[in-house]
C-alpha cells in the first residue's frame, strides 16, 4: 500500500485549513474569522452549485481546489468541501473559541491522519465499514484527542482528559460510520463543537471570542 501524488496533494489541501485557519481564529477578532470563513463557505458553495447545475465560470480558491482534490464520485458535486465550510461557519458563528479551535483540528488533522494510517499500513479492516481500517481509526482516536487537548492547551484551558477522551472517542465513530465520506465533514466537525459546549459551557452566539 502507499499514497499517490495525488492523493499526497489530497491530503495537504485536507489538513490546510488546520493549519492555516489555527492563526485566525487564535490571534483574530470574532468578526475576521467569521468574514473569512464564511467567504470560503460561498466560494465552496458557488462550487457546489456550479458542478451540480453545469454552471460555467471559474471559483476563485474553490475551483482550483476541485481540480486537486476531488474524488470520482464528486465529477459533478463538491459535498464534502461544501459541507466543511458552511459547518465551520456555523460553528465559528455559535460556539465559543475552544470548540471552533478543537472542531477544526480534529476534523483536518484526525480525519486525514486517519486515512494516511489505513492507507500506508493497512491491517484488519471495521466490522461495519469495510472501507475503513481499525489502523486508521485507532489513529484519528489518538490525534483527536491530541487536537482536543492541544487547542485547550493554547487558549490556557486545563481540560478534563476524560472529557476530551469521549469527545475523541465519539469523532472517531463517527468518522467510522458507513455512510459517504463527505458526510463526516459535518458529522465529526459539529458533534466535537457540540459536544464540548454541552461538557464545558460557554456563551453562544457572541460577537467577540
């Protein structure tokens, strides 16, 4: 087993936003990183839509994105990138600094790690999920938690490992479900954000971090 070129170049753009978002949402204002994340909510959705009804035009970002990314079954939709986007908005939007921090990192560095793992080593595969490798899930539960912990970690939060450790836990299965991987773009982002707002507290819908 290995990784393509293509699927190498796959999974830097996966993990960008992880490390490319991080900085705005830690050193930003709340309205800069909502003005930034929903701009690439449109541009995502406008390439969504563009595929779906046979549209024309070039996206800025989006499109560039699709010609480096997309898988065979996204000849004519761009889900999964859609959905991140738009459920980063909506976190980034409603939940408090922690969770957008944790969602994201959990959804771009345990989701990509994850397939690197199961593709690169390979190994018994998920009673559920054919497509998917114990490997693989084993190492998404172990970068969440370290994405959950790491997040706490620079905004000065002491976190509760058991808490963190569900939340990764939790992530993880939901990665694992058998249902089309662009799904899990949503699934695992808001659940994380979600889940640490009902353990942790916190004000929602603030117009400051």
């Amino acid at each position: 087993m290995g990784l393509t070129r293509r699927e190498l170049i796959r999974k830097l753009w996966h993990v960008s936003p992880g490390i490319l978002g991080a900085p705005i949402i830690l050193l930003t204002p709340k309205w800069v990183t909502l003005v930034v994340v929903w701009s690439l909510a449109l541009l995502y959705t406008l390439q969504h839509l563009k595929l779906r009804r046979g549209w024309n035009f070039t996206v800025p970002v989006a499109d560039l994105s699709y010609k480096t990314m997309a898988r065979e079954d996204e000849k004519d939709n761009f889900l999964g990138s859609f959905l991140f986007w738009v459920t980063m908005g909506i976190i980034c939007t409603v939940f408090p600094k922690v969770a957008a921090l944790s969602a994201l990192w959990v959804s771009t560095f345990g989701d990509c790690l994850n397939a690197i793992a199961g593709q690169l080593i390979g190994g018994p595969r998920i009673p559920w999920n054919g497509r998917k490798t114990l490997i693989g899930s084993a190492t998404m539960l172990i970068v969440s938690f370290l994405a959950l912990w790491g997040a706490h970690r620079v905004l000065s939060l002491n976190p509760s490992s058991l808490q963190i450790a569900g939340i990764a836990l939790t992530a993880t299965l939901l990665e694992s479900l058998p249902l089309r991987s662009a799904y899990d773009e949503f699934t695992v982002p808001f659940i994380t954000a979600l889940l640490l707002w009902l353990l942790q507290g916190g004000e929602l819908l603030t117009t400051t971090w």
